[in-house]
C-alpha cells in the first residue's frame, strides 16, 4: 500500500514550493512565514480577524454568484468553507505573523488559500488542484488586499470595541457598588496631595464609576466611524476588475452576515488611503488607559501601608508580595492594570505613526495598527474585568482612619470660614498647624461657634454637598 505524500507542489510567480500535504494555506501563505518570522504571534491570536476575512470572503461569493460572475458550484463550495471558519474551525491555519510587510496582502492571501482548499475538498478535489477553484481568481474575485484587509481590520475592531464597552460597564458597576457601600464614610478630600476639605469615600468611588460611564459612550462613538467600509474598492478605490453593482451589493451582504451595520464610503478612493478613523478610535482608547490608570494611581495610594501610608482602604489580598519580607503584600491587581495602559498609550502612538506614514492611494502599515488595536481592545477589556473581580469587589474602607484624619485635618477648617471669616480661619489654621490641637478645640476656646453650631457644621452631609450659608455682617 503506498504512503501519502507528505507534500505537494505549489507554484507562484517566483517558482516551485514544496508545502506540507495537510496544510490548509499555500504557497503565498509559505513565504510570508520565511519573510516574516517577526513576534512569533500568528494572526489566529485574534479570531475576530479571522472570522471578520470568512464573512467578507462569503459576502463576496454571494455577491459575485448574484451579479453572475461565480458559478453556484463553486460560490457554494466557498461559502461553505467560509461558514466553517465563521464556526471557529481552521483557525490554526491562519499562521502568517500579525507584523507583515505589504500592506496585509499575506493575510489576505492566508485566507484566500486556506479557504480555496476547504472548499476543494467540499468539491472531492485534493488541496492545491486550483485548476477547478483558484486562491485568488475565484475567492478573492472583486476584491483586493487593499479592500478586504481594513474592511476586516474594522469589522473586528467594531465587535471588540462592544466587548469592550461590556467590560467596562462591568468594572463601572462594581465602583458603583462601592460608592453606595461607602456613602457615609466620612475622609479628607486632597489637592496636590494636601488636605483640602471633606467628602465621603462614597463620593470618590463613584467618580470613577462616572469617568469609565463616560468613555463607554465616546467608545459608541468611534464605532460608528469604524462602520465605514471601502469594500468594492479593489486596488486603490477605482473599483478596476469589479462589477458596477458589486460595492453596494457586497456590502449588504456583509451586513447581513456578520451582523454589524456597515456602510460604504462615499468616496472609496479616500476611503482606501484615510486611516483616520483608526487613530479616532485609538486616541479613545488611550483616553480610556489614561483614566483607568489614574484610578489605579488612586486604589495604590488610598491603600498604601498598612502602617505607614496612607491606609485609608484595604485592597483584598491576591498573593505574597515579597521573596525577602514575610507580610508584605502588593496592589498587584492595580499594577497590572497601570502596565496595560502604558502599553495602550504606546500602541496609540504606534497607530499614529503607522496612520501618518502612509503615502498616495495607500497605507501599507495597516498590519502594526491592526496589531495595536486588538492588543489594546484585549487588554483593557481583560484589565477592567481583573480589576473589577479581583480588586474592586473586595475593597473595604478603615472607616475609623478616615474619620480620625477629618477631625485632625486642619482643612475643615474650609467648612468654617462662612461662619467666622476668613481672617480668623487663617488664624485657626495657623495655630491648629503649630500646635498640633484640633481646629474644633480652638474654634470653641475662641468661642467663635457655639459647640451646638460647630457641631451641626460639622456633621458629613452638611461637610461634603453645597449648603445655604449665612451671609457675613459688613
């Protein structure tokens, strides 16, 4: 009984490749892994990508049977091979790096070949046998690289973009959760680091549960620049090689298979070329790392110690913090979220060099944006689901600690000024700070307030939301 051949022959423009018999991909796809041996992330780490190239492979068959161009055995063969892809199936042979040179045409071409073989199975034709379904003449009719590759960027990045919005909203709910576990828990607000005057630790949860409540509506926001595709473009926006009717057509097909309300540009040559709505999206993103690790800066101060920090809330315990000091225990949850938006903020200027650098009718960097992107999407969207379930939820407030500083802080003091001037609370202020004695002490040994008026001015709900107060004798 004879073996079956470990290998089969393709060919392409610069000759004959030996490839492995069992593999989906080809020639094409051969080369790109010798040219490209770059970070060792194939693009099937990104299986949005991935499904995003079959939807757009699929849409196109239909399209193309529709407008008679494709043969209905050969578009349902096609189709076929694309819905197994929708279905997570093949994903192992989409294997060229995520950083390519020329313009994403590997990727593309990664898709065309392993797609093309599936469906010459689907036919009982051996892989590679192209003279009955071709890579490029029939997977890839009325298309390009430069067509099929940003529409693919861009239906991937729009299904991450509300997963990530998903993520966010939960990490939003659990500061949320906080803020009214924590309503009457009376502190000192700060300024550059110096007591300013009270609020509730209530409070300054839920300005982080707004800050992220924000960002969810600015990333809605970008998506619907992401909705504009350049499908039917082909090479440089002149639509060459596809029928009149393909671009609207194609694109409704689309819409209809993957489920996001895409739109043709108007003017798909400067659609082709414009990155711009990449480096919106981009710029969003790192506005959300920013804000995110703004309040990780905070959760690492509030919870600094335990003796000799801060010591105002107890971040819950994830692990040992120290190889040399028994006890010691890090804010490793917010640590981890302070790295991925360092990283996001690199991949935003990564995305604005990439964008800046293209050149005529086309950016050939697109493979670094899409890299970028999807790596920001993952990691924030993992970022505030950790912080929200490892960190946040088990937060606790040392509510005597934060009572203590209020009523030692010279800054009530603030809170007073309405009641005896502002020349007497400078003095108070002054005094209290030399001495070390409570404002209170001093305000009533003046006998500037009443200890029933002090007491009514000091109480939370009067020190941390805007009240009438008296108005000052001339």
């Amino acid at each position: 009984m004879n073996a079956q051949p470990s290998h089969r022959i393709e060919h392409d423009l610069l000759g004959d490749r030996e490839i492995p018999a069992a593999a989906y991909y080809g020639v094409h796809t051969l080369r790109a892994l010798e040219n490209f041996d770059i970070t060792g992330i194939s693009i099937a780490v990104y299986p949005d990508l991935i499904r995003a190239l079959a939807q757009i492979k699929k849409a196109a068959a239909q399209a193309n049977q529709q407008l008679g161009l494709l043969d209905a055995v050969r578009a349902d063969a096609i189709v076929a091979a694309c819905n197994e892809v929708i279905d997570n199936r093949l994903h192992q042979e989409f294997v060229v790096d995520v950083i390519q040179g020329g313009a994403g045409t590997s990727t593309n071409m990664n898709a065309n070949e392993v797609i093309a073989n599936r469906a010459l199975e689907i036919l009982g034709h051996a892989k590679g046998d192209f003279k009955h379904l071709h890579p490029n003449e029939h997977v890839n009719m009325s298309q390009s690289t430069n067509d099929v590759y940003p529409t693919a960027l861009k239906l991937a990045t729009y299904v991450g973009i509300f997963r990530l919005v998903d993520a966010m909203a939960y990490l939003r709910r659990a500061f949320e959760r906080k803020a009214e576990e924590f309503a009457d828990v009376l502190k000192m607000g700060r300024t550059q680091l110096q007591d300013a005057v009270p609020m509730t630790l209530g409070q300054e949860f839920s300005t982080y549960a707004v800050m992220l409540g924000e960002d969810e509506e600015r990333l809605k926001e970008a998506a619907l620049l992401i909705r504009e595709m350049n499908l039917g473009a082909t090479a440089i926006g002149t639509g060459i090689n596809a029928h009149p009717d393909y671009a609207p057509l194609v694109c409704r097909r689309l819409a209809e298979i993957s489920g996001v309300p895409v739109v043709t540009a108007p003017n798909l040559i400067e659609a082709t070329q414009d990155c711009g709505s990449f480096v919106q999206l981009s710029g969003v993103l790192k506005r959300v790392a920013v804000k995110l690790s703004k309040v990780c800066n905070d959760l690492r101060l509030l919870s600094s110690g335990p003796r000799a920090g801060f010591g105002e809330i107890n971040l819950p315990p994830r692990q040992a913090g120290s190889s040399i000091m028994p006890g010691k225990v890090n804010p490793v949850i917010p640590e981890v979220v302070n790295q991925i938006a360092f990283e996001v903020i690199g991949n935003d200027t990564t995305v604005t060099f990439a964008a800046e650098a293209g050149q005529l009718q086309l950016n050939a960097f697109e493979p670094i944006i899409a890299h970028s992107l999807f790596k920001s999407v993952l990691h924030l969207g993992k970022g505030c689901k950790t912080l929200a379930d490892y960190c946040v939820d088990g937060i606790t407030a040392n509510r005597e600690t934060l009572r203590a500083s209020v009523e030692r802080s010279i800054g009530i003091v603030t809170a007073l000024n309405p009641y005896i001037g502002y020349a007497n609370a400078t003095e108070i202020a002054a005094e209290a700070h030399l001495s070390g004695r409570g404002v209170a002490e001093i305000v009533l040994e003046r006998k500037l307030m009443s200890p029933e008026q002090l007491a009514d001015v000091l109480r939370p709900e009067v020190l941390t939301r805007p009240q009438m107060i008296p108005t000052q004798a001339a």
